[in-house]
C-alpha cells in the first residue's frame, strides 16, 4: 500500500480531484504540498452542486480533505 505523502510526491504538477469534507469538489494542478497534506493548487476550479466556479489559486488545508484522485 502506497502512503499519502508518497502518492502526494508523485502527483506535483499533475491534475488532481479532491473531495472535501464539506461536500465541495476541488479540481486543480497540485504546485505542492508538506508533512501535514497541506496542499497549493493551481488553476482551481470548486463544484459545489450544481455550482462551479474558478479560484485560481488556493493552499488547501490537509484536515479538509477526504479523497484525493488523478484527474
């Protein structure tokens, strides 16, 4: 089994889907990362519902995540 800090490693600069603990889905670029999965991600786009719309760029607080994907 793959660790997070690993899979987190082998994604910087790739497109990534994360689903939050609030419902909301992240899609965006991870720039990068650290110890705690705090994450930077680039080109951000949040669907919420029916809802989308751009961020640009965001840090994501690691504690709020619940699954990340490859896009």
């Amino acid at each position: 089994m793959a660790l997070p800090l690993d899979v987190l490693e082998k994604s910087v600069n790739q497109k990534l889907s994360l689903l939050l603990k609030d419902g909301r889905s992240i899609d965006g670029k991870l720039s990068g990362y650290d110890e705690y999965m705090n994450m930077v991600l680039v080109d951000v786009e949040e669907t919420h519902g029916e809802n989308k719309r751009r961020l640009g760029t965001i840090i994501l607080r690691g504690n709020n995540v619940v699954s990340i994907s490859l896009s």
